[in-house]
C-alpha cells in the first residue's frame, strides 16, 4: 500500500494530471477538479437531477448490454449503482456546483465516477480500480454529455412540472369552490383604479379560476415539449460512437426504466444545437407567475384596510403584521406569491439569453438554463401550495360592504344610462358627485325613472348578466 492510500487518499490520473482524492468517496477525480474550480452557489444539484443522471445511465447500461458491447456482470453492476442511486443513496457524493463551465461535463463526469466507483465495490474491487469498471469506457459508453445532460434537465423538468401542475388544479379547485361560494355577493367593479360598473364576487374569482384553468393547459404543453430527446445523439447529433443497436433502444429503455414517456428527436442535431423547447417551458411558468402575481394584487386590494381601505373581503390572517404597530395583520401570503413572480421572471430572462448565446452544434450553458428553470418551477410549486392553504381556502367577503360601495357609487349610472340618455345619465353622475347624494336618490327625485323600473334595472343580477330585461324595460317606456 503507498503512502497516499496510508494517509486516507487514492490517487487518481486523468489528462491534466495526477490528483489525490479521499479513499472514502464515490466521486473521481474530475469530479473533484470541477468542485475547485467552480464555487458559484454555494449550493448542491437538485435531487432530482442526480436521479435523472441514475436513470439515463442504468438505460445506458441496459442498451450497451442488449447490443453485446458492455458484458452482463458489468452491467448488472451498473444498474444496481444506479438503483441505489434513485433510492436516494450516494447522493452527498454529487458534489458539482449546480453551475459550472463546460456544458454539464462536471456533472456527467460526476455521475460517471459515482456510479462507476459503487459498481466496482459491488464487483468486490476498490474504489478507484478503473480496470473493472471504467467512469468514461463503461458508464459513459455510447453517451456524451451533450446528449445526456439535455436529456437529465428534461427528465427533471417534466417531474417538477407534474407538480406544479398537481397544485395548480387545487388552487384551480379551491377557486372554484369560492366563486360558488360569492356568487350573489355584488360588489363594485373597478377599471384603471376607478369606479366601473357591478359585478359578482364570484364572477371575479370564477375569472380567476379560468385563468388557472389555462396555465394548467400551458403546463401539459410544456410537459410536451420536455418528452423528446436527443439521446442517441452522442457529442453533435451525429450519434459517432453510438451503435446502432443502442441508437435505436436507448430512448425506449430510458422511458422503460423512468416510467415516463419519451421520444427520440427526429433530427438529433437540431435536438443538440437548439434549446428552444427549454425557452417555451420557461414561458409558460412565467405566464403563470404573471396569472398569480395580478391575482395576489387584486387580492391584497380588496382586503386593503381593512376600515379605510375597500375591505370587501378578508384574507385568513397569518401573522403579526408589525413589530411596532399593534392588530396590524399583512397581506403575507400574497405577498410571497408576487415576490415569486418576480424572481421567476428574472429566471426566464436569463433562460431565455442562455439558450439564444448557444453557438453551432452546442449550447453549452444547460447549467444555468437548468438552475432556473428548476428554481422557477419550485418555488412557483410552493408558493401555489401555501396559496392555497394558507389564503384562498380561507378568504371571506364582507358582503354588506361590498353592497354599500355598489349603492353609494357613481359607476351605477352606466346600467342607467340606456334608460334616460348617456347626457342625462352623465349630468346626474356629476350631480351626486359635487352634492354627495346617491345617483339612485337624484333619479327617482328628478323623475328620470320610476322606483319599480330601477329596482328592476338595478338589480344585482341585471347588472352583472348580459341582455337581461334592459331591453324589454326600454320597450315598454317607448
């Protein structure tokens, strides 16, 4: 035994040199080298991404296997590293930063020794003792990190996504249910911060509830553009190197090992060169961010107050809202969902430079389109999730208030303009603006209207549907 194994190290060779690693690790000594040089986040990969790079190597295993190039025992022992790796084992061992130069070569390379190195101890050798299982000539084999680290962002992608879509259709749900719950509270409608015209509570949040309804829609697409893969296509889509065996069974094994359903790229060099899928993903998580940001908005709006403000709903109250201000209770959860929107907004710009920055037959800034990307997704998931749970389920409205603002404003006018003229209608709104008094009060003490014709035109209902008994009122006047 050397001195260097004495000492708790093995040393490792690669094409830069010769580097001592810790005898106990899994990883090799590029990994190591990629550790030093890249001290970007400070933080570690995502886990599912380690279990995607499992995956993609246990069906690379099980290919090289079926086309006679990777002998079974070898195999075998490459699959059951790469199970354990699924399992959630090994994992402290992935120690890239998740940003780092060389298009996802740290992290394929990181992947490689890990798995290589467990397969080894599982054929009985020593960590280190490349001869039996080699990170680049047996686990790597038919691969190249330009296919297998596009292929790892979408598998994680496509994962993180079905849940952001599963909390999307409870917040969906619980709109749903709360639309029904207000739909006869009328209450003002506003444009541009003013006064408009009525409508229902629970038409407001029934709108809401369509607009999740389509960012739902966005997420199937965008899961949609995560199933097709370049693998195959090794380092530029040309598949050198790939058998042509492996060419034609790695996709479907990969979709056999995950449980999940991929298809292979029709142009494999398009699917190398070209980003573009990951830009279309990155844009339907910002929609949604924008859909929950404007409804964070609306909902802090009406639960402003709550006595000087519109105080037309309650929010479920959370916390102190002050250190320094006794009964004040913020607007909290809505709050992290507009911060959210804003940072996932900022990740879809940096998303969408890296992939236009790509150069001929490669972008090699998938690290940092991945970092985002699952940074958005994530954190627009539990923002949804707290969304949920700890406001929309709870919100209330303030009914008679809601009915007083209706009663008291001047947007009334406009269900009665069709009825006395759109300048009779605009003198009596001036009118109760400069004297205070109801614009319902001044019609029916001018005389403009009888007080059964507008009970009937101001209705809550007439007012908030379209076409309903405006015009039979207008025919029996004439």
């Amino acid at each position: 035994m050397s001195q260097t194994e004495n000492q708790g190290y093995r040393l490792e060779k690669d094409s830069i040199g010769s580097k001592e690693v810790p005898e106990q690790v899994y990883y090799g000594i590029q990994s190591l080298r990629a550790s030093e040089n890249f001290h970007i986040t400070g933080l570690g990969l995502h886990p599912e991404i380690i279990i995607s790079m499992a995956y993609i190597k246990k069906a690379a295993a099980i290919t090289n296997c079926e086309t006679g190039i990777l002998k079974k025992k070898k195999a075998e022992a490459i699959v059951r590293a790469c199970d354990e790796i699924v399992a959630g084992k090994l994992h402290e061992h992935f120690i890239v930063d998740p940003i780092q130069g060389g298009a996802g070569t740290s992290l394929n390379m990181n992947a490689n020794e890990v798995i290589a190195n467990r397969a080894i101890e599982l054929l009985g050798g020593k960590k280190g003792d490349y001869t039996l299982i080699n990170p680049n000539d047996h686990v790597n084999c038919g691969q190249s990190t330009n296919d297998v680290i596009p292929t790892a962002g979408k598998m994680t992608s496509l994962r993180l996504l079905y849940h952001l879509k599963k909390e999307l259709q409870r917040l969906h749900k619980a709109l749903t249910e709360k639309a029904t719950e207000f739909d006869s509270v009328i209450k003002m409608g506003r444009t541009q911060m003013q006064d408009a015209v009525p409508i229902r509570l629970g038409q407001e949040f029934h709108a809401y509830a369509n607009a999740i309804q389509r960012d739902i829609y966005r997420m199937d697409k965008a899961m949609d553009e995560m199933r097709t893969l370049n693998m195959g296509g090794t380092a530029i889509g040309t598949g050198i190197n790939a058998d042509e065996i492996y060419l034609e069974r790695i996709v479907p094994n990969l979709s056999e090992v995950s449980d999940m359903e991929f298809i292979q790229a029709f142009d494999l060099i398009d699917a190398t060169q070209n980003l573009d899928p990951f830009v279309a993903v990155s844009g339907a998580v910002k929609a949604c961010a924008v859909t929950l940001s404007k409804m964070a908005n609306d909902l802090r709006l009406m639960s402003s107050g709550p006595r000087t403000g519109f105080g037309e709903i309650n929010l479920p109250p959370k916390q102190n809202g002050s250190s320094i201000m006794p009964g004040k209770v913020n607007p909290v959860i809505p709050e992290v969902v507009n911060q959210v929107a804003f940072y996932v907004i900022g990740n879809d710009m940096t998303i969408t430079m890296a992939a236009e920055a790509g150069q001929l037959e490669l972008n090699a800034f998938e690290p940092i389109i991945f970092y985002c990307m699952f940074q958005s997704i994530d954190m627009l998931s539990y923002a949804v999730q707290t969304f949920v749970d700890n406001c929309v389920s709870g919100i209330t409205a303030n009914e008679e208030r809601c009915r007083n603002l209706v009663e008291n404003s001047i947007g009334i006018i406009t269900a009665i303009s069709p009825h006395v003229g759109y300048q009779v209608a605009a003198d009596v709104a001036k009118k109760a603006l400069q004297t205070g008094e109801s614009v319902r009060n001044l019609i029916l003490k001018e005389g403009l209207l009888k007080e059964e014709e507008l009970d009937l035109i101001l209705d809550p209902v007439q007012m908030t549907e379209p076409g309903i008994s405006g015009k039979e009122l207008l025919m029996k006047k004439a």
